[in-house]
C-alpha cells in the first residue's frame, strides 16, 4: 500500500509570522518593568557596598592618631556603632523611585478610557436644598473639588484618617476633599459666611468601580436666587460677580457706546463688550480663551498709563471712567474710544 505524505512549505513560515497577542505583549512589558527594577535594585546594593568600603579605608587609614585608634581597637563592644545606619543617600532614594515607577501597576480606571465617555461625566451641580444631604463619590489617588456660592467660614468631617480636606489657596469658597483609604464613608458638613449649612455624604472608591468619580461639584444655592429676586435692588441694579466677589451696578447709569479699533492681527483681542457707570469702565473677555489677563491702560496726551484693575468673572473692570483706553497682551493691542452722548438720548 503506498502512502502518500502531504509537505505544506508555507504553513511553516506563516505560522512564524503570526503576530503576538495582547496578553503576551502586556507580560514582555511587565517582564521589562521587572528587569529594570532588578537593575535599580543592584545599582542601590553596589552603592552601599562602595560605601562600606570607603568607611573600611578610612578607620585603617594611617592617618588616625592613637587616641582613635585605642578606642576603635578596644575591646569594649560599642553597640551604638554596630546598630546605627546611615540614611540612603539622595542617589539612593532616586533609584529606589525609579525602581518603583517602571512597574507596570495596572491601575487605570477603565470607565475613563469607555467608547461613550464624553469628559462631562465627572463634573456635577448640586441645587442645593434644605435639609438634604448630597453623595459624593470620590477615588484614591484622585481629588473631588468643590466650589461653593459663598466663602467658606467652617467646615467639620467626620473621619480624619480615611479622607482630608485641603482649603484652596486664593479661593475662599474652594475646598478639595482626598480620600486616603479605600471603602470608607463619613460626613462632611460646610459652613459659609452668609450663615448657611451644607450637609455632604462622602464615600470612597478605587480604579475597579465602573462608576464616575465626581472630580468637580458645582454647589448652587436655591436659597440665595430667592434671597437675590427678593432684593430690594433687584429692579434698581444689576451684580457682576463671582463667587464671594461681587459688584453692584446701577442700571440707569450703565453706558454702552464705545468704538473698538484694532490691526487685522490683533481682532482677537477685542473685547466681547464693554459698558461702563460712574465709577468704573467693564470689558468683558471669556478666561477660557485667553493666555492671559489683558493689561488695561488710560490714554492721557496720546500716552498710555497704567490705571488700577480688577477681575471678577469674565470681566477686567478698570476702576475709572475715561475717553480712551488701550489694552494690550503683548505686543497686540487695540485701542477704545467712547463716544460722545448725543443730546436727546
């Protein structure tokens, strides 16, 4: 009976060229992570080992007078010298660092990384009511920050040790909360300046839950859009404002009619509005567009002198009324120009 035997050349050679999978690259990198922290690992050992060294030549070196060499050959046990260690050195500490971060820790919150994650899942607002408390889910390794329609007088936690809560500098009605274990719950209760209480529920999570840290919390206050329309300003004037910095503006007052000129180049710069009353001059301008806060100047005799500015919001309010500003970033500038009020109007 004959036998036929079947050869397939190019099996071989596509088999070989079979791509790696996933899982095998995620362990070559883990492997290389290992790797690298066994060197960091050799590199500290040989370092203290050149030290022991060096300590070695020093206590036989003949330049010890006799004195130091009486008590360093005496046979009294010095137990102090036997025990002590020295702390690592500056290089140490960095490779042991080093060593640290090259391991993969396959920590990363998958919901961040979902086809659907638009980035707005993080961030919240609360319409505060009374007697509600409001949950706040937080996550190791991260900060939940919240900013509040008032500054900030008080505050009291419940648990110390599983979370902290850090005021914000140059932000009074800020506070970031950290939690510092995982699973853990506790109170949290805010008070502010105008007498109000915020009660909190905080909770704890790590990079395995499938739901959304809040990383930012937007607190807005019913009470205080009641408190506003029962003003007894409100028809009179209108606020710009910001948090706990506020301005009151009266409306009668309030004038619009100004040119804006500008280079081609420099349009960008020109504000989205600008009104002023008696006492100051408003030049609107979004922060989130812009590198940087514009400089606000008076033309006085065709020259330009700094004149004093504050912002609140998306405003820079010069505190003058003139006829003619410029405003500059830079090298761009354009100039403003109020105009005459006609008679009759």
């Amino acid at each position: 009976m004959k036998k036929i035997i079947l050869t397939f050349p190019l099996l071989t050679s596509f088999a070989l060229a079979e791509q790696p999978s996933l899982e095998e690259l995620t362990n070559q990198r883990v492997l290389e992570g290992q790797e690298q922290m066994l060197e960091m690992v050799t590199k500290i050992q040989d370092l203290q080992d050149q030290r022991e060294q060096d300590k070695e030549r020093v206590k036989n070196s003949p330049m010890l007078d006799s004195t130091s060499r009486d008590f360093s050959s005496s046979s009294i046990p010095i137990q102090m010298q036997s025990q002590t260690q020295e702390p690592p050195t500056e290089q140490e500490i960095l490779l042991r660092k080093q060593a640290v971060r090259s391991q993969n820790l396959n920590a990363i919150q998958g919901q961040f990384f979902a086809k659907n994650y638009k980035g707005t899942e993080n961030t919240i607002t609360i319409d505060y009511e009374n007697n509600n408390t409001y949950k706040i889910r937080t996550r190791i390794a991260m900060t939940s920050t919240m900013i509040f329609p008032q500054k900030i007088k008080n505050f009291i936690l419940g648990d110390n040790v599983g979370f902290e809560v850090l005021e914000v500098p140059n932000s009074q009605n800020t506070i970031a909360i950290r939690p510092k274990l995982i699973g853990v719950d506790t109170s949290l209760a805010v008070f502010t300046e105008d007498g109000k209480l915020y009660s909190f529920y905080i909770f704890s999570t790590d990079f395995k839950s499938w739901k959304n840290p809040h990383l930012v919390v937007f607190v807005k206050d019913k009470r205080t859009t009641i408190e506003k329309s029962k003003d007894p300003f409100f028809d009179e004037y209108f606020y710009v404002e910001e948090g706990i910095n506020k301005l009151r503006v009266k409306k009668k007052e309030v004038y619009k009619r100004y040119k804006i000129k500008a280079k081609k180049q420099n349009t960008w710069l020109m504000p989205e509005e600008v009104f002023s009353d008696n006492n100051y001059t408003f030049f609107k301008y979004d922060k989130t567009r812009y590198p940087q806060i514009p400089s606000v100047y008076v033309v006085v005799d065709k020259q330009d002198s700094p004149i004093e500015t504050r912002v609140i919001g998306d405003f820079v309010i010069a505190e003058t009324v003139a006829d003619k500003f410029t405003i500059r970033i830079g090298e761009a500038y354009v100039c403003i120009e109020r105009e005459k009020a006609q008679k009759g109007k």
